[in-house]
C-alpha cells in the first residue's frame, strides 16, 4: 500500500529512527513503526481488517478516517487517498479498493 504523510514531523517518525524514538519514546515508536511495517506490506486496507493492531473505521466527527492501536490510549490516524472513497450502495466504505493512505497524526481522541 502507498502511504504519504500529512507533515513532515510524522515523515521524520517514519524515517528517522533517531528523530521518531525521541519524540514518541520507544514503545510508541517500535508500534509506530511495526503498524506502517503492516500498511506497507498489505494490498489494500481489507488485508488489515482482522491484523494485529485492531484497524478500524472511525464515526461521528471523524467519519472517514480509520486507526490502528499503538501504546494504550494512543492511536494512528490515517485515511484513503482515494478519490473519491470507494463505497458500496449502502455507503459502506469498500476496504478491499482502498490502495493508499494519508498517515494524519498519532493521537489518543477518547
């Protein structure tokens, strides 16, 4: 899966090991980095469903976008780059056409 990045502060997390470790710490950081290892290595989002790291579409105000579990209580927000989403009849987003990300920020929103 592509995925491009909102800032440059979360690129240097993903790119910088150094950069990414100081300013998450190491356990958000190993996570971090362990959960674009998985968007890297799928197709699609359909092959995350049922991954470690519980990925998952958000709702309310944050419609749109999915997460995935880092370090207890913070998540990594990301969503498609897709065009528009692909959905089906029922406004269901289709995860197996979702082929790119836009990573958005790490963030503990409960």
């Amino acid at each position: 899966m592509k995925i491009v990045f909102i800032n440059n502060d979360l690129e240097k997390y993903a790119n910088k090991d150094r950069y990414g470790y100081r300013k998450l710490g190491l356990k958000r950081f190993k996570k971090f980095k362990q959960r674009l290892d998985q968007l890297k290595a799928s197709e699609t989002l359909e092959d995350l469903r049922n991954q470690p790291g519980r990925f998952h579409e958000l709702k309310n105000d944050r419609k749109g976008q999915w997460a995935c579990d880092l370090d207890h209580p913070y998540r990594l927000i990301f969503r498609p780059q897709e065009n528009p989403v692909p959905n089906d009849e029922n406004g269901n987003y289709i995860w197996s056409k979702i082929k790119s990300t836009e990573i958005i920020e790490i963030k503990n929103y409960h």
